[in-house]
C-alpha cells in the first residue's frame, strides 16, 4: 500500500510538473503597440504580420536583441525592446509551491525521496486553515525603470513594494496559501503581464502593493484600499478592516475606483496603498520588519475571514 501511494505521488509530481512547464514556458509578453514581426533578426527582414499589447507568445529562440515567437500558424521574430518575457525563476518557484501542495495531500509518505516530502507533516497540519491551497497573486507595483513614487528620504517605492510582498508572502505561506509574486527582483513588468497571470492561474485572490505619495501635502498619513467590481467590496472590507486593526494606521477608507490592473483582472482584486512614503515618519515606519509584519499579519485575519 505504502509502495503503491509512494508511485502514484511520484507520478503525480512529474504529471503537475510538465503542466506547469505548459503554463509557465518561456512567454514574450507584447509592450509595443502595432509591434512589427520580422522574417528573420533584424530590420533588413520583412515585416510579417503585428501583434499587440495583452498578446503574449511562446519564445522559440533568442538572437542577439531578437526573439523568435511561436504565433501559431507561423514564426516570426521580435525586437527585444518592446516586449517582456515571463520569469523563469518565478515558474521554478510556483513549480516548488505546487509540489509542496502535492505532498501535503497524503498522509503516509516514505519520508526519504526528497526535501519537499519531509516538509508534508507540517503544511499538513495547517490543512484545516481557511487559506490553505488558496492561490494569492501578490504584485508588488513599479520596479526596474518604473520606481514609482519617490519617498521623502529619497527611497523608491518599487523598493518598499518588492519588500512588502516578500513578507507578506511569508505570512501567507506559513499558513498554507501558495504565494505568486508577479516579480521577484528588481525588474520592469508591464501591466498587462502582471494580470495576465492572475487571470491564467485563476487566482483566487489578486493583491496589487503600492505606496502613496502626495510630496506637495506631506502631512498626509494612512492606507487606502481600491476594489472595482462590487463582487470585491466585501474582501476590500475584511483585507483593509484588517490591516487597520493591526497597524494602527490612519484609516482613509476603502474606494470604488476604476485602475486597469483591477479592470483587466477577471480574478477577485484589490489594490492597496499602505501608507505615504512622502510623508518622513510613515516612510520610516514602512521601512520597519515591525510594520511589515503587523501589515502583513492584518492581510492574513482580512484573507481568512473572507475565506471562511
Ligand atoms: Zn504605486
């Protein structure tokens, strides 16, 4: 019997592993509007056909600044400047998570056939929490050339958001969520491709990072928290009453508001502002572990309830 739950795990890892591959291949997410596709790399070669922003294609080969794409019915090549390519670290990560997942599903296990499997007992604990297997896309705003705001001592706001959902994801992990940053490291990421990804996981929750800034009133303190469609108004309620509860954070409410990575989004979204980095002292604080983890700690009583 243990033999037999042994080979049916193992073949289910190889099984969720070459889907995620599927999924998570090498992808070339289209930033340039009208984007000439070329016959061969370089502008000498005829323009084929164009593709345009949400499109995303399969990568087939890379050339000096060009990339060949897969779209579909034919092949052709892109110029590395108006496009993005998915992050293959990040599918390595999502690979971990979905294995871990795996393992965590059966309860004997032989112990000794790898590291994922020694760590079963403990996410099988946390089983009966409300956010286990729950798939949370965390999007820290802003990064590589897009800093975002800049804070009162000179930091930038793609910084704080990278960090924000580094620790957040933590949070979330220990309790049996599996975790999807849009980035992991200081890089750009166009909009499109940020939610694009939540839409392909089917995410049950999407949480978009930022941090305010209002340099002309630095008085201003607190977190505000956008929802679009009326079906989010609840987890906006629970997520921010939450973060408020265990900050102690100037509350500004939450908002109805029409921003595009909530309405290209098909996933239940919200996105929040967790205080002002124009502001000195709430930029200091932001940049505390203690903030973090109090924030961080808020999202999760918000998350839980609205799983519940
Ligand atoms: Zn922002």
């Amino acid at each position: 019997m243990k033999r037999k739950i042994f080979f049916l795990t193992i073949i289910s890892f190889i099984f969720i592993f070459s889907i995620s591959l599927l999924i998570y291949a090498k992808e070339a997410q289209i930033e340039g509007e009208n984007l000439n596709v070329r016959s061969g790399p370089g502008t000498d070669y005829d323009v084929i056909t164009k593709v345009n922003p949400p499109e995303q294609y399969p990568v087939l080969e890379e050339s000096g600044e060009w990339t060949k794409i897969d779209l579909g019915d034919h092949q052709g090549w892109i110029h590395q400047d108006y496009f993005s390519i998915t992050e293959e670290s990040e599918s390595q990560n999502d690979n971990e998570n979905m294995m871990e997942e795996e393992s965590s599903d059966n309860e004997e296990q032989d112990g000794t056939s790898s590291n994922s499997v020694t760590n079963s007992a403990e996410t099988y604990e946390q089983m009966d929490n409300s956010l286990a297997g729950k798939k949370i896309v965390l999007d820290p705003g802003h990064g590589g050339r897009d800093v975002g705001a800049i804070g009162a001592s000179g930091g930038f706001e793609s910084d704080y958001t990278l960090k924000t959902a580094q620790i957040l994801r933590e949070k979330l992990e220990e309790h049996g969520a599996d975790v999807y940053l849009t980035r992991s490291n200081n890089q750009y990421v166009p909009l499109t491709s940020r939610t694009t990804h939540t839409n392909l996981l089917q995410a049950d929750v999407y949480l978009s990072i930022h941090y305010n800034s209002t340099p002309e009133l630095p008085e201003v303190q607190g977190i505000d928290t956008y929802y679009l469609s009326k079906r989010d108004q609840q987890l906006a309620e629970y997520v921010h009453g939450g973060i408020i509860n265990e900050t102690d954070m100037n509350d500004r409410g939450i908002e109805q508001r029409d921003l595009h990575v909530l309405r290209v989004n098909h996933r239940p979204s919200l996105l929040l502002e967790l205080g002002f980095i124009s502001n000195e002292t709430e930029e200091r604080k932001i940049q505390s572990r203690a903030f973090l983890e109090a924030m961080s700690r808020g999202v999760l009583m918000g998350l839980e309830q609205y799983f519940r």
